[in-house]
C-alpha cells in the first residue's frame, strides 16, 4: 500500500520541477506512469525473518511501454528513487546501450536532483574487467624498472608471455604515474588514449585472480571503492550485461542483491535475447587440450607452495580423463558428415537435432560432463588452499600471487568449459524448451572445433533468478507490445508465469494523425523476388526523394547488401546527398547528416537494423522514413532454429508466434525515428507489398501509430 508520505513526497517533488523548469508541461502520461512505479513498488513484499520464505507473484512488477515524448526517465527515477528510500532500498537502472547510461549519469539523474530538490545519490556500476588492478601495474612497472627489457630470473615475468615492447612498458609507467599520483582513477574509460586490449589484459583482474582482503593494494583497488561506493549511493546505473551477469552468479556479487533492489529495467525489450547470450557456452577443443596439457605443470607448483599434493593430483586425474574424452570428440568430429568442408565457403555446423544429443554419444557427453565438473572443482580447492597460504608469514609472497594469477586464469577456462558441458548433458523435462546444441568446424588455418550450447528462452532462468527474488522491477521502453499485445515479452522474460504482473500502455503525447503520414504505393514486385524488389526500390527512390528539399531522409533496409545494391544503382545526382552506413563511423556520419541540413541541403541516410533503433533526428534532419522491406529475421542460427523446430514439433507456428509479433516490434521502432517531438512532421513511406496483401501484414499495420493515410 502506498503510504501519504510517499504520495505526497512524489507529488511534491514533480510540483518542483514544474516551478524550477521554464514551459514545463506536465504530461498526464508521465504522472501515469509515476503512479503505476509507485503502486507496484509499494507491493513489495517484506521478511518478517531471514527464515521467511517469499512468494511472489508478479504483484511488485509493472511492464510500461512509454512511447518517445512521455518523459519515461524521469518518471521512473522520481517514483523510483522516492520508493527505495522510503522503503529501504537501493535503485537500480539498467539500459542496452552505454548512450543512454551515460545520458541517466550526465544528464537524467543530475537533472531530478536538481530540480525536483530530491537528495539523490548515484553512481556508475561496471564490471571489474573495466578496472585496473593496482598490485598488478605495480609488479609490471617495478619489474620493468629492475630488470629492463630482459626478464631476467624474476618470478613475476610469468605475467608476460613475450618480451614487452618499449611502448608497452611506456604505457604502463605512464599508467603507473598517473594512478599513484591520483590524476588517473583506473577507470579505463577515463583514461584519455587508447590501451591496447591484450596490455589492459595484464593490468586488470578477474574474481580468481583477486588476491581480495589479502591484497597490499585494497585500500587504493579502483574496482573495490567503485563497489564500496555502491553501497553508499540511493540508485545504481548498470547495462543489462552486468545484471545479468550479477544473477548468473547467484545475485548480491556485483550489484546490490535482488531482495534488496528495486529495478528500473530501461531498453527492456532487448533483456530477453541478452539473457540468452549470459546463459549460452563456448570452448574451443584446441584450446581446451593445451589447457588441459599444461595443467599439471601449473597444479604441481600450487601443491608446492600449498602442500596440497592430494588436491593436486585430484585435479590432474581429472585434466586426463577429460583430456581423453575430448580426444574421443576429436576423432567424432573428424568423421562428422555434417563438419566436411563445403562450397559454400562458411564455416561447416553441426546442430544437434532438438537439442538432442546424438545416438551413441550420451556416455560421452556424460563423461565430459563429470570430469569438467571435477576439474573445476579441485582447482577452487586449490585456490582456496593457495589464498590461505599466502596469510602465512613465511610465505614468498611474489611468488604465491604469480601463481594465484596463474589459477585465476586457469580456473576461467575451466569454468568455460565446466560451463559447456553442464549445457550439452542437460536433459530438459517435458513440455519444456530444449537448449541448442552444436559444433562448429572453424578452418581459418589450423582447424579448430567450437562445442557451443545455449537455451533457447531465458524465461525461466529470468523468472527463477531474477523477478521471483527482485523486490520490484519495472521494465520499461518506447516499444514492447508486439500486435497491440505484451505476450510476446512476457513469454521471453518469463513473467507470464507471475500472473500478478502489471502492463500499462500509455498514449503517446504526439498527434499522429496529424502529424505523420503513412504512404503504402501499390507495388508489382514482392520482396520474395530479391533482385526484382532491389531493381524497383532504386527505380521508387528518386521518385520519394526530392533534391530540391533541403530536408533529411532515413532509407532503412533490413539486408547490407541490397542497401549497397540500391546505392549503386542511385542515379549520380543522388550520389552527393547519399551518406551510407559503414563508410564511416556512426558519429561523423550522423555530423554529416546534420552539417547538410543546417546549410539547407538535401541528405539521405541509407542504415540496417541499428540506426532503426536508437536514433534521434527531430525536425528537419528527418521528415522522410523510407522503409524497403518488412524487417524479418529468419531462423538461422542454431538457436532460433532450434526454437522454431520445437514450437512446430508442439503444434506450433514458429512464423506466427516469434518471426512476425518480432518483426512487428523492429517495424514500430523504425517508424518512430520519424515523429521525435511534439512539433515534427513527416512522411513514413513503406516500400513492401505485404502489409497490405497478407494477413499478417494487415495486423503489422493495425499496430503502427495511427498516421494519416495518403
């Protein structure tokens, strides 16, 4: 139940940013949605005692699709950031994309402080390979300058693999000099040049290598007072990689834990395909057997400085049997018909049939499974046995942090693998979605195997991880619902099992009918007919376009090469207005683009999927979206086969219930990049005969904004 403290303190503090903003308009849309955060988070429900256990059912959570104008940021660090403090939370923001991190940091957050007279405190999470690692800068900078270029009988030199160039060792002095003089935070994004991927790799750490509380250089360790700070702060801005991330690895390790979070999940329509992409698994088997090979070397010397013989030998029997069943894949993937070369040219594929595992090779798959698991079991003992040891005051503290890093590296990949072969042998129950499984022969040189697996819907991870344990979350984003409906992403997220869970779709501010324009030209040629549907787009283009306008025009085409085909057949008077994505970077394309239509020029930008989304041109730098095809993606990489072939096997139509409410999705979100203000007008021209001939196509239509037709 929302309390009156809290209702007045949101009601109080949104009358002050209309006092303190000149022209500022308060949208019924905005006040709507600060009320649903504020109702939702106000269900929340709260321990009695740690024993308790929580059900919870969706009533703490809201899914809001605010279209672009309602002001969606601001409502929701308002009503958000009011709720986690009268209720005792932290706030946490996650988004897709780091532009819009950077604008809730720069702009959005500092802005309701300021204005709205609300004490909010917040800061920027990021993960710890974002991090220097300061007793590592230390060991490479202070070994450098004793030894040289030389490496000479240093126990630290195991932390290169070749001899360091000058300019790398000029980078890290450089690095050095300035952290320790405190004009250098160790936030690499802060650094002002750029380090090279492979030397910021020896600066950085990861959670095993972490010499953590033992550390000589934790008082100064950027990654821990950016986490420290985090306990301290009222909102948390994260990308949904962290998050996920964060839960993968049981929630509460980078962020604040989820019984004490309120989420505010912004760009929500892309977290379902990312939960995917955290939960999915890859090894290459070359690298899986080096690994493997040179493990003793690395466990003899932990047992050395640990005395753990036994663990040691543990975790070797267990290296050589996996060596062995891996061995045994070797020579299954060698004879595979479906790993031969092909004329194609593309790296050959093995997808398992609906995610099952092949005839024949279920004792093996088992086999890896355990000895994976034993491997990675026996090297946490070891590091635990190695960190222990390193509180000794005897101990050759050099030498043992050489070799905890080492084990820190070697215990990712074996994570990596454990994490494969985990995959491959599960078996899901009845009725559930199977996960996807396959081989890829890579033959860039020397061959190479990849054993990859995946799920296929991060619904029930997400559901069980995530929104059974948050203390509330709202998802939000300009576009979720899918065919005027929200199934498709409560379907994806896993909520449609939290039968408790809010939708809200709010009205958009903007008068499309008046407005907008949708133009749909009666077309000879369907897309189905590729070369045809090219040759007529180059043939309709000049005919949309007027040079003598010195207005904007987005072409967006859903396939790199017909775009780079129509381009080509432009008559050449078009060629000086054209600016086509990927001739340069999207920056000084977009400055370009904006550079013409300040001098009163005409330009067109020809761009695929991304500038579809995301894309901010009001006024006069857009007043013409041309679509060219309905954006479509079809099922061919090995997940979404592998999800489409079991929904038809369930009697579904993998078409109807993933490919046309998704494609749907991305069609609303490219005819948004035209109206962005509530003084914009312009024309969405749409060059695909099939919203108007196919039953789908007709649905796809009812779902866009309501333009005048013409």
């Amino acid at each position: 139940m929302l309390t009156d403290l809290e209702k007045n303190a949101i009601s109080d503090h949104y009358k002050n940013i209309a006092q303190n903003l000149p022209n500022f308009r308060p949208r019924a849309a905005q006040r709507e949605m600060l009320a649903a955060i504020a109702n939702a988070f106000s269900r929340s429900k709260t321990r009695s005692s740690e024993d308790e256990e929580i059900e919870r059912n969706g009533e703490s959570i809201a899914v809001i699709e605010g279209p672009t104008g309602v002001g969606k940021s601001l409502a929701y660090l308002l009503a958000g950031g009011i709720m986690a403090q009268t209720r005792e939370k932290k706030l946490i923001v996650t988004s897709a994309t780091i532009a819009l991190q950077e604008q809730l940091v720069n702009r959005d957050l500092p802005f309701v402080v300021e204005k709205s007279g609300l004490e909010l405190s917040f800061a920027l999470a990021k993960g710890r390979g974002r991090y220097l690692c300061p007793y590592r800068l230390y060991q490479l900078t202070n070994m450098n300058a004793q030894t040289s270029l030389g490496l000479e009988d240093n126990s630290a030199a195991a932390l290169w693999d070749h001899k360091p160039k000058q300019a790398e060792l000029d980078t890290l002095h450089a690095l050095a000099d300035a952290f320790t003089s405190r004009r250098f935070n160790g936030d690499r994004d802060t650094w002002p040049e750029n380090i090279d991927d492979g030397l910021w790799q020896r600066i950085t750490n990861d959670r095993h290598g972490c010499l953590k509380q033992g550390c000589p250089n934790r008082p100064e360790c950027p990654f821990y007072l950016a986490r420290d700070v985090l306990e301290t702060v009222d909102v948390v801005v994260a990308n949904h990689d962290l998050l996920l991330a964060d839960i993968s690895m049981g929630g509460g390790v980078i962020l604040p834990a989820p019984e004490n979070a309120f989420y505010c999940i912004d760009e929500a329509h892309h977290l379902a395909k990312k939960a995917v992409n955290q939960f999915a698994a890859e090894h290459s088997l070359s690298q899986a057997q080096t690994f493997l090979e040179r493990l003793p070397a690395l466990t003899g010397k932990v047992a050395a400085l640990a005395d753990k013989a036994e663990i040691a030998n543990l975790a070797d029997e267990a290296a050589t049997a996996l060596l062995e069943h891996l061995s045994e894949w070797m020579w299954q993937v060698q004879q595979a018909d479906e790993l031969a070369p092909n004329s194609s040219g593309s790296d050959p594929l093995w997808l398992w049939d609906k995610g099952l595992i092949p005839e024949g090779l279920e004792g093996l798959v088992d086999n890896c499974a355990i000895s994976a698991r034993m491997v990675l079991k026996h090297l946490y003992g070891l590091n635990d046995a190695l960190a222990a040891q390193r509180r000794s005051k005897d101990s050759d503290t050099m030498v043992i942090d050489t070799t905890n890093s080492e084990l820190g590296m070697a215990i990712a990949m074996a994570e990596k693998i454990n994490a494969v072969w985990d995959l491959m042998a599960t078996v899901p129950h009845d009725k559930e979605p199977p996960l996807a499984k396959w081989i890829v022969a890579k033959r860039q040189g020397k061959i190479d195997y990849l054993f990859c697996a995946s799920p296929v819907s991060s619904a029930g991870l997400l559901a069980s991880r995530l929104w059974r344990r948050a203390a509330g979350a709202v998802l939000t984003s300009a576009t979720l619902q899918s065919l005027g409906s929200f199934d498709l992403l409560l379907r994806q997220t896993g909520l449609q099992w939290l039968p408790d869970t809010t939708t809200l779709a709010l009205e958009s501010p903007f008068d499309f009918g008046t407005q907008g324009e949708l133009y749909l030209p009666r077309l000879p040629v369907s897309p189905k007919d590729a070369n045809g549907h090219t040759m007529m787009i180059a043939e309709w283009l000049p005919q949309l376009i007027d040079l003598r306008q010195g207005i904007g025009t987005l072409v967006l085409f859903s396939s790199r090469k017909q775009m780079q085909e129509v381009a080509l057949r432009l008559p050449t008077e078009y060629l000086d207005a054209l600016l086509v994505q990927g001739d340069m970077p999207k920056a000084a394309l977009l400055e370009q683009h904006l550079q013409k239509i300040q001098a009163n020029q005409v330009s067109i930008i020809f761009g695929l999927d991304s500038f579809a989304e995301g894309l901010d041109l009001p006024g006069f730098a857009c007043m013409h979206v041309i679509i060219a095809k309905l954006p479509f993606a079809m099922p061919d990489n090995p997940i979404d086969k592998t999800l489409s072939d079991w929904i038809s096997d369930q009697g579904g139509n993998p078409f109807m219930e993933i490919t046309v409410p998704e494609a749907s999705i991305k069609l609303i979100q490219a005819v948004g990049r035209l109206i962005r203000t509530e003084s914009d007008m312009g024309r969405v021209t749409i060059l695909d005969s099939r919203l108007t001939s196919a039953s789908y196509g007709k649905k796809m239509l009812a779902a866009l904004p309501p333009f005048k037709r013409i």
